[in-house]
C-alpha cells in the first residue's frame, strides 16, 4: 500500500515485517507516548494512523493529516480520544480492540474490588511498615461479597464479564443500570433497574459505560449522595465518568466507604493529588487490560485493522460509525 503509516507508541506484533514489506512505516519507537508535535508532524500524508489511547486525535490531527488519511487504528475498545464525528466527516473507518480484552478487564476489575473492599493495600503496608501488632478483631476489617447486592452501570461486554465473575462469590442480588434492559443479563440474573434503585440499594457500585456525552461526570455529588455510607465504589471504565472532587468529599466524608479507581483524571494523576492520601482510595495506573497475552493480541487486531482498513477489506473490528 502506499504512502506514510504514522505508528505512535512501542506496538509489537509477531512479524512487524510483514507490513514494513507493504507500507511505508513511520513508527514513534518508545514506550512513552509520542509528543503532540512529532505526531502532527509525522501523520503528515499518511493512508492510515495506529494510535493508542493515550493520543487525542482531534480535528488538528486529522487536517495535518490531510485527504490522503482514510483509517485510523486504535490499540483499545474505549473511543473517547477520537473526535468521531470529525472522523466521520472525513469519511475515514475506525479500528478499535473490543472483545480480546474483556476477560483481562473483568479480572483487573474483580481484583480492584476485592483489593478495595478488603483493604489490601493498607494491609501490605502496615506489614512493611510495622503496623502489624498482633491479630486483633476489628482491624482492616472491610466488606465482604458474600450476601451482597451489586450494581453494574453499563452491563456491555465487560460489565457482563465483570458479573459473571462476581456472581460465584455469593452475590445476593445483581443491579444492573442501562437505556434498556438486556437478554443477556438473564445469565447472571441481573434486574434492570433505575440507577437512582441501583445507588440505593447497591454494596458495591461498578462503573463499567463507555465515557460519552451522556456519562460524562455522571458520578457526581447527587450520585454519591445517593450511595449507601458502607458501600464501595470501583471504576475501571473512565475517568471522566466520574466528577472527581465529589468523589474526593464522597470519600473523606464517609458518605460511602472506600474506591478503587483504574481511571482517573488527569492520567497520570499527580502524585500529590488528595485522593493518594486517603486510605480508602485505591487507584491503580489504567492497567485493566494489561496481561502480557491480551496486550499482544491487542497489538495483532490494531495491526490487523489499519491494514484491512488500507486495502479498503473488511476489519476483523471495525467502530460502526
Ligand atoms: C482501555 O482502557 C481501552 O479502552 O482499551
Ligand atoms: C482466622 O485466622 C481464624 O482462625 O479465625
């Protein structure tokens, strides 16, 4: 194929020479995300862009891109960091890496949960710090799954996932939150119910939607206002669902319990940033997918997108836009 393919980001596939041989690649070959300004630079002229999600490909990038740009692939199933209907308007497909991450995600957000929950990072540091003293009854004591309700907002592929996973821990009941009800929930026997049921009722509060204009900053003071005081709060979807500063005074409170967050806002978040210094606040750096397998075979479906996408075939994952 011809013309310029602008690879941002370390993506190893089994035989990267096998597309070297048919396109002429631009590669930004190091693990740290590659600078706005390389990018623009670099995307210049190209047939087909592999990004990750950690480059905003707006408006800016699609017009330094220029006419030539007719597919963009993304190493990831979130989207947010696309301008759609810019790309849209373009007429340019999009790639994207559902499915082959879902039971990597469902397992981090399950350790999340447990990890929060039952407090295991307090636990580990007072080992290592000399805390332990002596077994006593009441200390690091948190909440158990056993006989609990829980709450899934967004029950998609990985929100799915996340619950067949949790029901075997003895889940009493299982909320979900949608536009509609699903058929599939009946696997897990999920009830559909209105989020304001599912904050009420819920012991522990999954987030597991696709950030869009409807979810953005949907947990906020209202929703967590809504949440029991002994309940759990676990994001692994986006950090922008959340309005952080309400979940911050949700947390220091004790309006709710605890959270466990693999997304936030900014990424990465400050070091020095308030929620760090609160010891009901688990915050992981986006690592939902990462097993050494499922980000290989992530690495594959992007590669495998942007060149079907280049030949103008049919993408093993295409984004209906
Ligand atoms: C991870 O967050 C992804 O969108 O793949
Ligand atoms: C806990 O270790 C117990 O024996 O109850």
């Amino acid at each position: 194929c011809p013309g310029v393919t602008a690879v941002p980001g370390q993506v190893h596939t089994e035989d990267p020479d096998s597309q070297r041989s048919e396109c002429k690649l631009s590669v930004w070959d190091s693990d740290e995300p590659v600078p706005r300004a390389e990018l623009l630079k670099q995307v210049e002229g190209a047939h087909g862009l592999l990004c990750l999600l950690s480059d905003r490909i707006d408006a800016e990038v699609l017009d330094a891109a220029g006419p030539n740009l007719k597919v963009i692939s993304t190493m990831s199933v979130g989207f947010d960091h696309l301008a759609i209907d810019e790309i849209k308007k373009r007429g340019i497909r999009v790639g994207y890496t559902p499915d082959v991450l879902t039971d990597a995600t469902a397992e981090l957000t399950v350790a999340l949960l447990l990890a929060t929950a039952r407090r295991l990072p307090e636990g580990i540091q007072e080992v290592k710090s000399g805390g332990w003293s002596s077994w006593k009854p009441l200390w690091l004591c948190g909440y158990g799954l056993s006989g609990s309700t829980v709450g899934v907002i967004g029950l998609g592929r990985i929100g799915l996932a996340i619950a067949r996973r949790l029901k075997p821990f003895g889940v009493k009941r299982l909320l979900y939150s949608g536009r509609q009800p699903k058929p599939q929930a009946g696997e897990v026997e999920g009830e559909h119910v209105p989020l304001d049921a599912l904050l009420c009722e819920s012991d522990f509060v999954v987030v597991s939607c696709s950030l869009t204009p409807d979810t953005q900053g949907l947990c906020n003071k209202d929703f967590f206002s809504k949440m029991k005081n002994t309940a759990v709060f676990i994001n692994t979807s986006r950090g922008a669902v959340v309005n952080q500063e309400d979940l911050l005074e949700a947390l220091a409170s004790g309006q709710i319990a605890a959270a466990g967050l693999d997304v936030t806002t900014p990424e990465p978040l400050p070091t020095d940033h308030p929620l760090l210094r609160l010891s009901n606040c688990v915050v992981l750096p986006h690592i939902g997918s990462a097993t050494i397998s499922t980000r290989g075979v992530m690495a594959e479906l992007t590669a495998q997108n942007l060149l079907c996408g280049l030949t103008g075939d049919a993408m093993p994952s295409e984004l209906q836009l």
